[in-house]
C-alpha cells in the first residue's frame, strides 16, 4: 500500500476510533471499547509501514525532507489514536462516568445518539446509501450493533435491518429525527426541506 493511501487508512480510522471511544463512555459498552484496542494496533501498524515505506522511498537529502512531513502527520494521527485507546482503557477498567460527563456530551455541537430500528421504520431494509442519512439529517452511523455482533465504520453499502441497534453522531436537530424515524413515527418524507438543503 503507498504512503497516501497509508495516511487516507489512518485518517479514517483514527475518526472511527475517536468516535467509538466517546461512545463506549456514554453507553459504558465494553465491546466497543475492545473494538477501539483492535483499531489502535492497525494504525500502530500502519504508522511503522510508512516508516518503512519512506525509508525506502527516500533516495535524496530533499527526498528526506519532504517526507519528514508526512511522518509528522502519521506520528500526529497515531497520538490521536492512543488519546482513543487511553478513552476505551477507561471502560474496559470498569471506569463508570460522572454525570457532568453526559452533560458535557449533551452541550457539545455534535451529538452521539443510539437508536433501534423498528420494524414498521423506513430505515429497515435500506442501504446506507440509498437512505442519504448524513444529507437528509446530518447524522453519520459510527456503528451498528446486530444481535450479538458489531459493524464498525459501516459504509454505503451496509444494510440496516430491523432491530438493528445504531450509534450515530451529528446534530442534536438530526438525533431528534433519528429517534424518530427509527421508532417509524416519521418517514423520510417528512423531513422538512430545508433540513435536506443543509449540506
């Protein structure tokens, strides 16, 4: 794998890891938590791969320099991936969060929201991208919690099925009518235009 798409992987991931982290806090879920230890090793990983990649690829004094950016990234990424495993650390230690905690989540502008879908809800049998959620509502799934298992990072492709259990993130405009449209006390029709003009 190139160091560009090396650096797109840990980008990505270390964004999931983040968010699975603060969600294993607020819903004190263990297994998100043990998903974060999986993450954080992978962009370890990754980060000694680019390393390598750049040992490689630098045959020049100047060649060494412009890659020394790149490393810098990487290094960054990977600390940001630690500060995410230092968060699931907490839970898996049997850390139990303090009020003031799920107040501060509450006020912050992005809101991490659960929700299960509903048999009778539009979201049951759809694709991710058949259903525009971040456009419709501005809400991302992080995760998705079926029977036993998880989906992490789910992409376009990703069936939601009934009785599904979501984690989600966005605005709190948008966790409203998640719960909403989870539930089937609203279709995807029902979402006001301007919502939907937004991004």
């Amino acid at each position: 794998m190139s160091i560009k798409n090396l650096l797109i992987e840990m980008k990505n991931m270390s964004e999931l890891m983040v968010d699975l982290a603060y969600s294993a806090v607020l819903f004190n879920s263990k297994t998100a938590a043990e998903e974060v230890i999986t993450l954080e090793n992978e962009v370890n990983s990754m980060n000694y791969q680019i390393k390598m990649e750049s040992l490689v690829a630098a045959r020049s004094y100047e060649d060494a320099e412009k890659l020394t950016a790149l490393l810098e990234i990487a290094e960054a990424t990977e600390t940001m991936a630690n500060a995410a495993k230092d968060l699931a650390d907490l839970v898996l230690t049997g850390f139990k969060p303090h009020p003031v905690f799920k107040r501060v989540m509450e006020e912050s502008d992005k809101s991490i929201v659960r929700v299960t879908v509903d048999e009778s809800s539009e979201l049951a049998n759809s694709t991710l991208g058949d259903l525009l959620l971040v456009n419709r509502t501005g809400m991302r799934v992080i995760s998705i919690r079926r029977g036993s298992s998880w989906i992490y990072g789910p992409d376009k492709n990703t069936m939601l099925l009934a009785n599904d259990s979501l984690i989600l993130k966005g605005t709190d405009e948008g966790a409203d009518l998640l719960e909403k449209l989870a539930a089937g006390a609203c279709s995807l029709d029902d979402i006001p235009d301007e919502l939907e003009d937004e991004d």
